[in-house]
C-alpha cells in the first residue's frame, strides 16, 4: 500500500473565480488537463514516486512522468 498526496494547484474553477476575482484565469490550469496528469500517474504509480511523497501535479508534464 502506498501513500501519495496530489496537490492540484490553482486551477481555473469557479470557486478559485469567486475567492479571487482578480486573477488572470488563463494562467491557471484547466481541471481537465489536472484530472489527466493525475489519472496517469495513479495508473503507474510504482515508476515514479515512493510511499509518502507529495506530488504538485502542475510541475508533471502533460502525458504523465517521463
């Protein structure tokens, strides 16, 4: 069993929308390009990240980890 903590970062929704009004949504990210950076890496998990790690899935390129 592993443990592994995803932080999505600031994404574009609109609750980040009604917190900050003022920021510039097209420099967040899109929860869809979040949610496909973090299905690939929940399906290999063993090939890139040990039990207890914390993963900032912005910084994961777009296909999954290299």
């Amino acid at each position: 069993m592993k443990f592994i903590t995803f932080d999505p970062g600031e994404m574009d929704t609109q609750m980040h929308a009604d917190a900050m009004p003022d920021a510039d949504r097209a420099t967040l990210a899109r929860p869809d390009d979040v949610a496909r950076r973090l299905a690939a890496l929940i399906a290999h998990p063993e090939s890139w990240a040990p039990s207890g790690a914390r993963v900032e899935l912005a910084a994961v390129p777009a296909g999954g980890p290299p």
